[in-house]
C-alpha cells in the first residue's frame, strides 16, 4: 500500500484509497483527530456520491477517552452522510486494552444509532469478508490484503 496520508500524527494516519478511508491509530483519538476523521468523511461523500466505506484499525495505545472525544465520535458515528457501504472497526489489541476498545467503539455504535452498517472485528480477514460485499466490485482478498498492509505499517 502505497497511498498517502491526508492526515497523520504521532498516534493516527488516515489514508483514502479510491472510496475507502484507512483510519489507524497507535494510541487514543484526539478531539482533533475526531474531527478529521469526520471532514474526511464528509469530503469523501462529496466526491463518491455512489457511497464510500470506512476501516478504522486499533494496534495499540491507552484506552482512555475524554468527553470531548466520546462527543465528537458519537456526533461523528451519527452522520447518515458519511460511508455509507459501511464502517468496519479492527482492534487487533491484545487484552483488556483490547476490550476496553472494543466495549466503547460499540457503546458509540449504539448511541449513534447511524443508519451505516458498523461493526467491530478482531482481524483484517472478519473485517474484509464482511465489508467488500458492500463495496460491490472489491474483492475480500484484496481488501484484507489492504488492511493488514496498513496494519503492519501502523505497528512499525
């Protein structure tokens, strides 16, 4: 994977390929970084009217989430306007860490209430066989291949 980032800082890159944003994250999102990742949104559904998807992929950090941050996320979860074919969300942290990830990515889900479909996966192969069909002309292969290049580029 080769694309550049359009966004990046110590703990976050967010790449867009074609349709489909690459948001990864080595330690807990900023307001900041929310709110990035929300204009991201927004620009790719402007320039992909037939729809856009979203993986977001966790490798490590501190789960630790201030006000700010859950706000923005849940605003952001919220936006029927963006990725519409689909957010999937990788954590692929180890552990409580990992739990602790997982428990509050799917507590925003349910407050969000978006009309997307979401859904959070332990590994780029889960992730892929469940969003490429609501990508229509990508192939899983391909598609996990991307995630766990970007995984693995994240982890370095």
């Amino acid at each position: 994977m080769n694309d550049e980032p359009v966004y990046e800082r110590p703990h976050a890159r967010m790449i867009q390929s074609g349709n489909l944003a690459l948001i990864g994250w080595r330690d807990a999102p900023k307001y900041e970084d929310i709110l990035a990742w929300h204009q991201l949104g927004k620009s790719m559904a402007r320039a992909f009217p037939e729809g856009s998807a979203c993986v977001s992929v966790v490798v490590r950090g501190t789960p630790n989430f201030t006000e700010d941050v859950r706000s923005a996320t849940i605003k952001m979860a919220a936006d029927s306007g963006i990725f519409p074919m689909g957010f999937a969300h990788v954590i692929s942290m180890p552990g409580f860490a990992g739990l602790a990830v997982r428990s509050f990515v799917q507590t925003v889900l349910v407050l969000a209430r978006n009309p997307s479909p979401s859904k959070v996966f332990g590994d780029a192969q889960a992730a892929s066989a469940w969003l490429a069909p609501r990508m229509r002309e990508t192939d899983a292969g391909d598609l996990a291949r991307t995630i766990r290049d970007f995984e693995e580029a994240l982890s370095r």
